[in-house]
C-alpha cells in the first residue's frame, strides 16, 4: 500500500473514533474519570429517576421489570420461582436459587435496565452475607460470634474471601453484613450475629471480614448505626449514651471499617440515639460519618427503618415528612420490603419538599458506588461457570478453632474412642446454623459427627425434652370454626372496635384463623383499628381432638374473658401484665364446644392467644426419662443443650429454656460423666448445674461442618483452643456487664452475688498447658510520640500440640480522667507442639495509649501504665509498667 493510502487510512480511522467519542454521553465513556461521569448522569436524571436510585427492595426471581421503567437501586433477589411477592416471601432466607439460577435473574435484570431503560443504569443485586451467602448451595460457616471465638483475623480474612467469591461469582455486589454493634449486655437477642463484647476484638475481626470484600469488589454494609440494642438488652430500644461512652465504645468499630476497611456502605439502626431515630439523625449520618470521618460511600436504612419516625418513634407527622426528614439529615438509600411502599416516599419528592442538593448528594453517592464497582462497563457474570460449591476444609477449620473448652474436670475430656456414649437433645440432630442463614441445616449433624468418629453401634441417641416449653401450645386453625349459611367453615368470627368496651359498631370485622396474635408495633388492621386503644371479640365453635381433661386457657395481656358455652371459664380483665391463665376442662372426642373470647388493650403493644395441652404425643417426663435410661446404659452422657435466640427474641432469662437443665441434673444423678455441649449465640447461665457436670464446651452454631469439628473436640482429634469473646454470667442480675468496665466507686459485689462473671471475657480451657515467661520491653521509658515492643517466651508445657490465644491489656495507672480498668489491645493464636517454645512480641504504639481528656481530644497522658499479658481478662499470667515521659 503506497504511504498516502496508508496515511489516509489512519486518518479515517482516528476520525471515526474521534466522532464515536463525540458520540458516547460522557457517563457512558470509562475514559472519563468517575467524578465527571458521575456530574454528567446527574444532570441528565429526572427527579423521579432520582428517586428510584434510591429506592431499594427485595424482589423475587420472577420479578416483574416494567414496573421499574425509571430504574432502581437494586434487588434482593430472595426466592426462586414463587409467584408470591409479599414482604414474607422476600425477606425469607430459606429460599433462593442456585448459583446457576441466582446468576441468571440477575443477568436478565441488569440487561433490562441497562438496554430498556432510558438511561441504563445498572442495579446492585445485594443479599445478606454474616457467616456465608443466605442462599441455597453457599457454605454455611459458624455464626459470627462462633468466627470471633476463634481469635484468628487471619482465619477471618480467609472465611470473607470465600464468601465473598460465593457472593461475586452470583452477580451480586453488595451484602448487608456484618454487624459491628458491640454486645454489651448478653440478653440481646442478636449477640449471635456480633463479634462479642469488646471494642478492640470486633475491630479487627471487622476488618478482616470486610477488607477482603472490598478488595474483591463486594460492597459491604456495616451495621447498625449506632447502638442497637438499649436498657435491659432489649433489640432496638432507645439508647442515650454519653459522647465519651459512644467515642469509647461504640463508635470505633464503626470509623475503623470506614477510614481502614473502605466500607461502601452503611446501614443505620431502627432505634432512636438520644432522643432522634437513627435514620433521621443529622448529627450521626452527616456530622459524625460524613463530614467528621470523612465517609465517601452510601448510608442505607433498615428494612422500614425511614418510615419508623412517623410510625414508631412520634418524630415525623407521616411518611412524606419522615422521608423529608431522612434524606436531609443524611440517609441516602430508602430501603423498603415492598415496590409498592414506594408511594409513601414519593411523595415528598414529587411535592418538591426536600432540598435538592441532598437529594443530588444521595444520588451521586449511590452512582458512584456503581461506577467503582465497574457495572456500566461489566454488568454481568457468566453463567455457564457456575456451579455450587462445596468447601468442607474452611468450615471445619473455622468450626474446631472456635469450639470453647469451659470446664473438664479430672481431664474427662477428650474421651476415648472405644466406649458407648448417650447423645442427647434435639440440638444434637437438629443442625442448626443461626441467625441470617440459608435453607437447610447443617451438613454433619453434631449426632452425625460422632457416629462417624467413633461407630454408630457406639453411640445411643434420645431426643431428651428439647428446648421449647411446649406443655402448652396456642389452638391449632384446624380445631376452630364458625357457622356461615349453615355450614361449618374454618376460622372464628372476629369484630374489632375502636373501644375498650366491645360498644357500637365493630370498625371491622373478618375471619380469623385462631387466636395468636402479637401486636406489639402495630395496630391489628392498619389503619383501621386503633394501635393503642380497641377491643376484640371472637365467637365460633371449638372442635375437641380427644376425650380427656385439658389445661385450656390464655396467654397474654390482662384485660381478656373466655367462655365455653356461654359459661364464663376465665375472667381476667384487671390490666396489669402478660400472664398465662388456665382452667381444666374435659372436652370429648369430637364434640363441638361453642366458644367466645374477649380481649380489651388499651395502651398498645399487645400479646394475645388461646392456649390448651392438646397435641402432644408424649409427655416430656416420658422423654426426660428415657433420656435419663439410655445415660444410664451407657459409659459416658453428652448433652447437647440448646438457647433460643435471635432478632427481636432477646432473652430476659439467660437459663436453658424448657426443662433442659431439669433434664441435666437427672442424668447427672446417675453417676455417669456428664459432658454439656452449648449450642447457642449468646452466654449461658449455667450456675445451677455447673457443678453436678463433668464437661462443658460452647460449640456455638458451628455451621456446616459443625457436627464433626465437636467430635474432633469431644474424641481429641482436636485441641480447643476457642475464646469467649463475651462473658458469661453468674446470673442475670449482674447484667450488663463488661469486663474493661472503669474504676466504680466502691466495689463491684453485690449483697448477695459476686460481681465477677462465671467465665470471662477471653476465657477458654485447652487439653494442654502453657507457660509465660520472661517479660520483656524494647524501651520502658519513651515519648508519646514513640513505640515499645514488649515481648515474653510461651511455652507450651502440656503433653499435647495445641494453640494458645494470648492476649494484651494495658490499664492507664493515672489519667486526668477515670479510665478502664484494663482493655484489650492485641491477642494473637499461637500454634505450639508439645514442649515447644516460641518467643511472642507485641508492638504498642502511641494509638494503643492514647485516651479522650476531659475535653473529649484524643491524647497520650505522660505517666505510667499496666501491662498485661494472659489467657483471659481474668487470667493475667505477667504484668510490667512503661512509662511515658513528658518531654515538655
């Protein structure tokens, strides 16, 4: 080709991709930085396309686009081929498809808004991710207090990252985990889902967790911000904390993850932080987290959380102002369970009621989120790739490393191989997985994982008396009709009135199934019936399943009558509490009893059910016993015992539920080795029978792998080494409690109970022994500005290989103000042979001892401090003083 052709060749062809380029809208062009691509989408939005990129739900696989022909934030795509779409069915964690499947709807989602929308933005497809994906065919590792158990930030980063994979390789891109609130009181229901009780261990198990999402492109969503759970442990309750408590306590985790971690995202707490809902809070969402800490990502509310000001807290007069409210203080994501919630939202921006700029300000930071994560350029995944994946290494390395050894008298564990052994308790088959997991239980069983160590012809099992109290059971729909037209039709007659005395009109009238109800935030029809003032009356015909004497009656608020032909059986209307009433009464087989119920509230937040025996094939005393006979058949009894826990089920009670310690102390009077296996998210009270058992190990909810991890523990194939990253109790009355508590004016005793826990913070028992030796410090005397390394010899001094957690707690010996009595400061996992030794060293840098003054600014005090190193808070094995000289 002669040198004009080919100079006339280049030409057109840097001419055509000159006029492409003019072509392409600069937010479509990744050449152009992500602050002007951003500005330029900005600009080009309408108000109502705004809107929806601000609006996020859940959605089902099948969802119907269309309705989103202005774009949306993103999808939770929570359950696979239902064509149901309720709030239930979206929020339910038990279903979901298969990776395959997941990665499909995603695809044919993002295609529809990115080709049949006008400005083609892509969604974030987001999901729930606390110890692995929620989703059919993803690993299941221990809950998140299981994974803090471990002491290991490095098992941590390892667990994100294959859960990060599981989630990426789906097509989704953001989760909304983990939770950082720090669990300062263990009658939380949701301690299961936290990194335990101390500031500095939920940190750094925080940033394990998250950097490793974030550097895999999976948008993580620390929450809840700030300080979800209140007076008495209670999920959500108001909280009015001190600024140095939050700067102390629970803000750190929060900032660490933010300025550390990169976290994208955030999501705020249903609850109110002094005197203003969390989500409608400008001093935390814009002072403290954007303009303070510098926080450049997207805040999303709770599920329903935007609308809590209008409906739970009193603070807004209704949606459109709640929502005012919200986007102006600083929320930038309105996250609902319903498309058609959208209603209540919209119109304060079709009013243009909301300051444009933060309107402008949610939007862009939301845009840019989707622009870093690269779905305008790669919006989607490959299909043909995916397949479910199975990896039984981690689990059971994350499982074994966050067993909690509590007691081993005589050394019974581990136990030999070659005896018969009782398991007992419905925990032991039941596999559970906890809070926020996906479909299905566990894939080894604890029963399962001891029957594979040691032989099945080795192993009895009895199902003992479970954890429920089930003695009494609300009144199944199936024994409840009413006559319409002359037949007999399932569900009683309800009439509701907008009284306290069944007066006028009902203002609604309906069938209801049976009577179960728990109207604690809600009014029983919305709307309609009053919230904090009605009354209720039921009237149908109660078919008997069996010819004997029940124990018939009612749970729930006073201000309730039953009658049984029209004979008043019960007549409790004095308002006062919850309490269960029964009466006997013998109903024969088959016969039908005509039934009416009365029921009055009038402050709101109301319990109500009618309640009977009826159903039970065999009584726990049956099951209790033989319990007690197959112990008793065999050379050693384990128990597996189990709580009941979870989101707003906090527990006044820290007990073992039912009759599970009843059943304990039985099979211990046998004289047969009692072993106690703790399944659970939360501390247990174990007082009342700690000293009649023999063993005793918290497996937590151990995950997928979680029944063998416990027969590698219970049979030696293990040593525990698992630390409780939050105390357990002596009883409830010391609670809250935390171990790095300040200095209290007198003591922390009480008349009649000690004012230490039954085991504390750090605490965990090994097959092995270790030594501490030769405390030692690089420099005992240096500036505020300077390090000092301390460093000592561990030794591992038993007969076995095992890990030691050490742990590093300094106390300010003399401060301006008062502070901790110790606080942890750094730990490390410590793999020892048998006789082995290992020189250990903790560097202690100016942060470490740096302290809020009376004015609230962050300084290192001159003067001397305590520091400890042990195997627990309480557990201090050596101690030195440094010294910090002023240098003035």
């Amino acid at each position: 080709m002669h040198r004009k052709s080919l100079l006339l060749l280049a030409m057109t062809i840097i001419f055509g991709f000159a006029l492409r380029a003019q072509d392409t809208l600069p937010y479509k062009n990744p050449q152009q930085s992500i602050d002007v691509r951003v500005a330029d989408l900005l600009s080009r939005m309408t108000l109502e396309e705004k809107f929806w990129q601000l609006y996020m739900i859940p959605a089902d696989q099948n969802v119907d686009l269309k309705k989103y022909p202005n774009g949306i934030f993103g999808f939770q795509f929570a359950t696979a081929g239902r064509d149901n779409n309720s709030a239930e069915q979206m929020l339910n964690y038990s279903g979901g498809g298969t990776a395959y499947e997941t990665a499909k709807a995603i695809n044919a989602a993002q295609r529809y808004f990115i080709e049949d929308t006008r400005l083609g933005i892509p969604i974030i497809a987001f999901d729930e991710a606390l110890h692995g994906l929620v989703r059919k065919g993803a690993t299941a590792f221990p809950q998140s207090i299981a994974l803090a158990a471990t002491f290991d930030t490095a098992l941590m980063a390892d667990v994100a990252e294959q859960i990060a994979f599981e989630v990426k390789e789906r097509g989704i891109r953001m989760i909304l985990s983990p939770v950082l609130n720090v669990a300062v009181d263990g009658r939380w229901g949701r301690v299961e889902e936290t990194y335990g009780e101390d500031p500095f261990l939920v940190t750094q198990m925080a940033l394990a967790y998250i950097t490793a999402f974030e550097k895999m492109g999976v948008i993580t969503t620390p929450k809840h911000f700030i300080a979800n759970s209140g007076d008495g442990g209670r999920d959500s309750y108001p909280v009015q904390f001190s600024e140095r408590m939050m700067e102390e306590v629970f803000y750190p985790p929060f900032k660490a993850v933010i300025q550390k971690g990169k976290a994208t995202s955030l999501m705020t707490a249903y609850n109110s932080f002094n005197g203003k809902p969390c989500s409608q809070s400008h001093y935390l969402l814009t002072e403290k987290l954007k303009n303070e800490w510098g926080f450049r990502g997207f805040v999303i509310s709770d599920a329903g959380a935007t609308g809590g000001a209008n409906v739970l807290h009193f603070t807004a007069k209704d949606y459109t102002d709640a929502t005012k409210q919200s986007l102006e203080a600083g929320l930038d994501v309105i996250f609902q369970t319903s498309f058609d919630h959208y209603l209540l939202f919209y119109d304060a921006f079709e009013k243009n009621l909301i300051d444009i700029k933060a309107i402008d300000s949610a939007v862009a930071r939301v845009l840019r989120a989707k622009f870093e994560l690269g779905l305008f350029e790669h919006p989607y995944v490959d299909e043909r790739i995916l397949r479910d994946v199975s990896v039984p290494d981690l689990p059971l390395k994350a499982a074994r490393e966050s067993v909690v050894l509590l007691k081993n008298d005589h050394d019974i564990l581990p136990l030999k191989k070659n005896i018969s052994v009782a398991v007992i308790g419905t925990d032991a088959i039941e596999g559970r997985l906890g809070g926020y997991s996906r479909e299905g239980k566990a894939e080894v069983t604890i029963l399962e994982g001891i029957q594979n160590l040691i032989g099945k012809d080795n192993v009895k099992y009895a199902e003992g008396c479970g954890a429920y109290d089930d003695s009494l059971v609300a009144v199944a729909p199936h024994f409840l009709f009413h006559s319409d037209a002359g037949k007999q039709v399932p569900g009683l007659k309800a009439e509701y009135f907008n009284n306290i005395s069944l007066g006028g009109k009902p203002v609604l009238s309906r069938i209801d199934n049976n009577i179960d109800f728990a109207w604690t935030l809600f009014s029983p029809e919305h709307g309609v019936v009053n919230y904090d003032f009605y009354s209720v009356r039921w009237e149908g015909v109660l078919k008997s399943p069996g010819n004997r004497m029940y124990n018939f009656g009612v749970r729930g608020d006073d201000g309730y009558r039953l009658f049984i032909n029209d004979s008043l059986i019960i007549d409790n209307r004095q308002k006062q509490t919850v309490r269960t009433t029964t009466v006997p009464c013998r109903f024969e087989d088959g016969k039908n009893y005509a039934l009416r119920m009365e029921f009055s509230e009038s402050v709101g937040s109301a319990h109500i059910s009618l309640m009977w025996d009826a159903g039970l094939n065999t009584s726990e005393e049956e099951e209790i016993d033989f319990a007690v006979q197959t112990a008793q058949s065999c050379d050693v009894a384990i128990v597996v015992a189990g709580i009941e826990e979870g989101e707003f089920r906090d527990r006044a009670s820290l007990r073992l539920p039912g009759r599970q310690e009843e059943m304990i102390q039985k099979i211990a009077s046998t004289g047969k080795p009692v072993i106690v296996v703790l399944v659970g998210g939360g501390p247990v009270v174990v007082t009342d029978f700690i000293n009649n058992i023999d063993g005793l190990i918290d497996v937590w909810y151990p995950g997928d792998q979680g029944g063998t991890a416990v027969a590698d523990v219970l049979f030696g194939d293990y040593n525990p080494a698992g630390r409780l990253p939050i105390s357990f109790p002596v009883d409830e009355a010391q609670l809250p409690y935390v171990y790095y508590h300040k200095p209290t004016g007198r003591g922390d005793d009480y008349l009649d109970l000690t004012g230490k826990p039954m085991f504390p913070f750090g605490f965990g028992l090994s097959y092995t022994t270790f030594e501490y030796s030769d405390l030692k410090f690089s420099k005992e005397n240096f500036s505020s500005s300077e390090n000092t390394i301390v460093s000592f010899k561990l030794k591992n001094s038993g007969k076995s290989d095992g890990d030691e957690v050490v742990q590093l707690y300094i106390r300010d010996e003399l401060a301006s103000v008062a502070r901790p009595m110790m606080e942890l400061k750094g730990f490390q996992r410590v793999q020892l042979k048998a006789g082995e030794s290992k020189n250990i060293a903790f560097e202690i840098s100016p942060e470490m001892l740096s302290m809020l003054n009376e004015h609230m600014q962050r300084v290192v005090e001159p003067g001397t401090f305590r520091i400890m190193i042990g195997a627990s808070a309480n557990d201090i094995r050596l101690r030195g003083i440094i010294t910090v000289e002023d240098k003035r």
